[in-house]
C-alpha cells in the first residue's frame, strides 16, 4: 500500500501547482530540494493538502454569500420529512421562514404538513421521494430548483432501524439500512452537490445517531451505517471549502423509528430505552441552529442527546 499511497501524494501536489504561479519556491518537483510536503502529516497528504492550499491561495472570501442571512428564505430540501425529526424540521424551519421542501413516501402525511406550513403563513412543497432511488432524490432537486430557482440545504434525514442480533441473520432489513441509511444520504449528496457547487454555496446536513460513535448488541449494522454517514460526511467537509457539511448525531429521541423493528427482544429493549427520549423538536431546533450560523461557519457535528442518557 505505502508506494501506491506516496504516489497518489505527488500527483495530488504536482496537480495543485501545476499552474499556480505563487507556490512556494521549496516545491520543485524533482529538483532535488526536500519538499516542505513532508512537514504534513503522511496519513492524511491530499485531501488535507487540497483544503489548505486552496484556502490560502483564495483567502476567507472565497464562498459566495448568500443574499440570505440566517435561515430566512433559504431553499431547504428535507427527506424523511413525513414524520419525526423530518417533520419536525419542516415545521421548525418553516416557521423561521425557510421555504421548506419536503420528500417522503407517505406522501398523504406530507400533503398535510405542507398545508399545515402554509396556511400558518409558511412555504412549502412536497414530492414523493425514496431515498434508495437516486433518480428520485435528483427529481426532489430539480423540483426546489424549478419551483425556488436554488437550493440552500438538503438535510439527509430520511432512515430506519430494525435493529435484531446478527445471528438472526435478517439479511433483508441489513440491506434495506444499507440502502436507505448510507445509499440515501449518498443520493442525497449526488443530488444536491453539483447545485451547490454551481451556486458557489450550500449545506449538505446528514443525520447520523449516537449509534455512529458507539456501537451496541443488536445494532450493529444500524451502527454500522451511521458510522459511514460520519466517514463520508467528514470526506466531503474536507474535501469541499465553500459548502458546508453538517452532521447531527441524535440520541434517543420520541419518533417512529422503532416501529421497524421486527425483533421482539430488541423491540422490548428499546421501549425501556426510548422512556427519556426527547422530542424531534429538541433535534429541530440544532438543525436550525446549524442552518443559521453565517456562511464561513461550518458547525461540522454535533450530538444532541437527552441530559438523562449515558449513551
Ligand atoms: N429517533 C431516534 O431516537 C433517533 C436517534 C438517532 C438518529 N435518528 C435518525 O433520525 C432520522 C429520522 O428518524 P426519526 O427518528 O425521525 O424516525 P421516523 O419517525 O421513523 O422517521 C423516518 C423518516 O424516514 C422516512 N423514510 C424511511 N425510509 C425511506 C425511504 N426509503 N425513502 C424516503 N424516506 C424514507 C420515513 O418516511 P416514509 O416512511 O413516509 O418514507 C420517515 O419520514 C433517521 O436517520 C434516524 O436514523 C433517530
């Protein structure tokens, strides 16, 4: 591995000064000189190179700023809005006068909330979405460009969690998380970059869990798959310098999302677990929060949990 690694590390350095008339003098590819390059840390050379150079060479000024301050106006695509920490975002950011998008497969419960936002004085439009269809999430995109021109956030919130003991072999319920908890929030992001890049700005929230930093019986392919929206989320935070990415690790919070479990174990552990959830709202209120923060300031991750957990 070490020499394909070095090599992917002078590609990375000879694409990024190829034509940049400011390099530094000490990189000289193949004059002899030591390259300041080994000063980096090696586990970490292009991605880290990449950001850093970038940053110097544009300044702070590089993002474009949003006409829009806040949460104001801002064009916010959410999946999995039909219930929970979904709608609960869609009614919080609605509220604040966001124009709110929202996708789901239960659409007769989003028809209801986006009738809900509007006649409280809010914007909203709504489109059946499934997360495990890229073509959909592209569809949900186009539809917020079409209809608001732009798209600000899209909070990758969509997800289930059949939690049952690996033993038990539930192959089905392993792949239908793998598809909508990691598959989804790649979609997601497939969708919504390209916009945001043309842009020039935008924020790419993804919801992760507690169960993405600690891993616990019965829930390791649920772990599993919030460990990877963490992996790829912090990627792309590295790899991108004028969009923000967001990770929102819940804990236990009230919603359907124990509803999936087919397990009777598991079901009962996490009845006793979900007694001090807190409400979607609390986890709402950190999504906004994270929406909010001017456009040079990237809340990268947080973890809202209720005060009473150990977890
Ligand atoms: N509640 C918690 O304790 C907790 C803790 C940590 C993390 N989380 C995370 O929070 C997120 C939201 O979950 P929640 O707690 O609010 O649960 P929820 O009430 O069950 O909401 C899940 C949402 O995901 C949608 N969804 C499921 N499969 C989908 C698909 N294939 N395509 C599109 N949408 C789909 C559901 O809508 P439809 O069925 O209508 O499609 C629903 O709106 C999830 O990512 C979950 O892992 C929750």
């Amino acid at each position: 591995m070490q020499p394909r690694f070095v090599h992917l590390q002078s590609l990375t350095e000879s694409t990024i000064f190829q034509s940049d008339a400011a390099a530094p003098s000490c990189i000289s590819g193949g004059s002899g000189k030591k390259s300041r390059r080994s000063d980096y840390p090696r586990q970490f050379p292009g991605p880290y190179i990449d950001k850093q150079v970038r940053r110097r060479r544009r300044g702070p000024d590089h993002i474009k700023e949003n006409h829009m301050s806040g949460i104001k106006d801002k064009v916010v695509i959410i999946t999995g809005a039909s219930s929970g920490i979904g709608e609960a975002t869609a009614r919080i950011l609605a509220a604040h006068g966001a124009r709110v998008v929202l996708g789901a497969r239960r659409t007769e419960r989003l028809e209801t909330l986006a009738g809900l936002i509007r006649t409280a004085g809010g914007i909203a439009e709504y489109q059946a979405l499934d997360v495990t269809q890229r073509g959909q999430l592209e569809d949900i995109v186009a539809l917020a460009k079409s209809r608001f021109g732009r798209v600000d956030v899209i909070v990758n919130n969509a997800g289930v969690m059949p939690l049952s003991t690996l033993e038990q072999l539930k192959v089905d319920e392993w792949e239908r998380m793998v598809d909508v908890n990691i598959k989804g929030v790649l979609y997601g992001i497939a969708a919504a970059l390209p916009v945001m890049q043309a842009q020039g700005n935008g924020q790419i929230i993804n919801v992760a869990s507690v169960g993405g930093h600690r891993v616990v019986p019965s829930a390791a392919v649920y772990c599993a798959t919030k460990f990877a929206v963490r992996a790829i989320s912090d990627g792309l935070r590295q790899e991108v310098d004028n969009i923000r990415v967001t990770v929102i690790s819940p804990g236990v919070t009230e919603s359907e999302l124990a509803d999936s479990i087919t397990d009777p174990a598991a079901k009962l552990g996490m009845q006793a677990y979900r007694k001090i959830a807190i409400s979607a709202e609390a986890v709402a209120r950190t999504i906004l929060f994270a929406i909010e923060q001017p456009a040079d300031v990237d809340l990268s991750e947080i973890v809202v949990r209720p005060t009473a957990s150990a977890n």
